[in-house]
C-alpha cells in the first residue's frame, strides 16, 4: 500500500477520516484531537487534499486502535449536523440494509 503522502487524493468538499475500531469493529471516526469516536458529529472535517492526506497520515500512525483508515465524504447540513455523503458511508453508520437472521 502506497504511504498517505504518495497517493492522489481527490476532494470535492468536506471529508473525514473512518476506519474500524480494532476491539469491535464498529465505524470510527478520526477526531481533531487525534483520537477516534463513533460519533460522526465529532469527526474532524477537512476540506482540501493537503488536509485529508495529512489527516489520513496521522490516523495510520498507529493502526492500535483503529484499521483500514480512509478518507470519505461528508455532508454538511445547514444546522451544523454532520450526515455520511455516500451510499456506503451511510450503510456502514446506520447497519445492514436488511434484518439479519436471529
């Protein structure tokens, strides 16, 4: 895999930074305090390359609390809320798209 400085990251508006929390596996997300929470609304929410790349770069420095670290897109609402800004991002906040088995 490519170091977050070599890859050609593409932003078109706000993004964060999600990864999997290691314990569990439920969606995290990297915070401005360079920790992570489930909380998308406490997500640090950049909006050029540079920032995302150097957001990315410091959530793989210790792949101990989180894995698979990526940049996704967010959607900024007028209120200030803070919604998934794709298909999978809102899948992985809100569960399967079906009800599993008991």
């Amino acid at each position: 895999m490519a170091s977050p400085q070599q890859q050609k990251l593409k932003v078109h508006g706000p993004v964060a930074v999600t990864a999997n929390r290691l314990t569990d596996g439920a969606v995290v997300w990297r915070t401005r305090g360079d920790g992570w929470s489930a909380d998308l609304a406490e997500a640090a929410i950049v909006t050029t390359a540079d920032a995302a790349i150097a957001l990315l770069a410091d959530a793989q420095k210790r792949d101990i609390d989180a894995v698979g670290a990526y940049v996704a897109p967010v959607l900024l609402e007028a209120d200030g809320s803070v919604r998934p800004g794709n298909l999978r991002e809102r899948i992985r906040v809100a569960g399967p798209t079906f009800e599993l088995p008991h």
